[in-house]
C-alpha cells in the first residue's frame, strides 16, 4: 500500500497546523477523532501533534489511508462557509506540500492525483517560464496573475482553469450580474440589445462575430467549469504549450469584454 514519506508526513503537518492559516486545536481533535486517528500527543503544538499521530497511525496500519481521509475532511469548503478567508491559505500551504507526493487539493476541495515535484524550485521555475513566454506573446495582465508557484505545483491545467473563471468574473464585473455559465454569457452578450457588445452590432457580419464570441466563451466554460464540476477526480495533464495557446485564448477574451460596450437601451 501506498505510504508517505516521513518528511512528507512532515511537511503536510507543517501546512495544516500552521499557526497563522492552519486548523485549530479542537478541529484537529475532532478531525483526528472522526477518522479515527489516535490523538497520541494533545498536549503538544499542533503540527507536531498532527506529525506524531500521522506517523503512529502509518506505521501502525502501513498505509496512509486515514491520513487521505484526513485531509479530505479537513480541506472541505462547507467546512469553512463562515470563515471563507482561511480556505485558501490553508489550501496552497497544504498544496506545496502534497506536490512532494503527487496530490493536490482543488478549489472544489477534491483530493487529486498530480505530477509529483522533486524540489522546491520547480514549481517556481515553471511559473516563471510560463510567465516569460506569455510576457513574450503580449497576454493581457490580468491573464499573467494566474502563473503562480502553487497554481503550477502540479501541472498547467490549475492555472487556465483558475484564469477562466477569472472572464466570468470580469463579466460580472462589468454587467452587475450574478449568473455563472452559460447563463451569465446569454445574459451579457445576447439578444437585438445584449448588456455588453464588441463591436457595432450593425451588419449582419457584426452579429456573427457577437455571437461567435458568445459561443466560444460559452465552449471554453463548458470545457473547464464543467469538468471540475462534474468529475470526481480530475486527469488533465496539459502540457506547457497547450497552457500557453489556452491562456491566449482568454487573453483575447479579456481584451474583448475590456473594450466591449453597454449598447444604449430604449
């Protein structure tokens, strides 16, 4: 059965019982309690203590599946609907360190299987890669804050997923709606008078063009909002240079919703 390693262990302990973003002292006992892990140092700090009840409870059953349940648990969002701020510190801290193992936790809070790290450098140099040759291609700006470390930790497809959502929320921004998908899409672009228009909308080739825009913010949605959504477990190892085409595709979405207008309504 599959183990980790014990700086793993180490390291996982470190991102969950982080003093600043990480669980408190009564989550971890009622967490550790609810998976049935032996609490065997309560007294003590609570990533040490995390530590040392992960190790016995490997060693113990020589496998790491109620350490799985543990994080899973732990990393659900419902958890943290009163506190949403603590969501996300606590998922990147965790993330950087689940890289080491292959793992990561989704926004979704789902636990996945990813390309493993080997050094703390590689993640970064990813970002910064990905970062320069989209610099390169004069991606929009608001396309180069998705090529982060801990978005890149495991392969590219968490950073365009992040930047396309990231067009829905521009959208919303601009239109004052609160749809998502398809929904916010039909609502912002069309119809004789949508809320927001690229171009003149006066020939018939203007009205082609809004509502291929249309169709292709629609199809990039479907084809990554939905598989998140839908799909227990995510298996998408894009390579760098799909990345690469993907988030110039939603460069050019930005730079289209940016210079769109509000058509004046009678």
């Amino acid at each position: 059965m599959a183990t980790f390693t014990q700086s793993q262990l180490q390291a996982i302990a470190d991102a969950l019982g982080d003093t600043g973003d990480g669980l408190t002292g009564s989550e971890i006992g009622h967490l550790l309690a609810t998976v049935k892990i032996t609490d065997t140092d309560p007294q003590m700090t609570k990533r040490h203590r995390l530590y040392n009840a992960f190790v016995h409870d490997q060693n113990s059953r020589k496998d790491r599946t109620h350490i799985i349940a543990f994080i899973r648990k732990a990393m659900k969002p419902e958890r943290f609907a009163r506190e949403q701020g603590r969501f996300e510190p606590m998922r990147q801290n965790l993330n950087r360190a689940l890289a080491f193992a292959g793992l990561a936790v989704e926004a979704s809070g789902a636990l996945v299987s990813a390309a493993a790290v080997e050094t703390l450098s590689q993640a970064t140099r990813r970002a910064q890669e990905l970062r320069d040759d989209l610099t390169t291609r004069g991606v929009h700006p608001d396309v180069l804050r998705f090529c982060r470390e801990e978005l890149l930790a495991d392969n590219y497809f968490h950073a365009v997923l992040e930047a396309v959502k990231s067009v829905a929320d521009k959208i919303r921004q601009r239109t004052g709606l609160t749809d998502d998908g398809a929904s916010l899409i039909d609502r912002a672009f069309s119809g004789a008078c949508p809320m927001l228009a690229i171009n003149a909308l006066v020939s018939e080739n203007e009205k082609s063009e809004q509502r291929g825009f249309s169709n292709l913010l629609k199809g990039t949605f479907s084809m990554f909002r939905n598989t998140t959504a839908h799909a227990p477990r995510v298996h998408w190892q894009m390579s760098k240079d799909d990345a690469e085409d993907l988030l110039s595709m939603v460069s050019l979405m930005h730079r289209r919703i940016d210079a769109a207008v509000m058509p004046r309504r009678v």
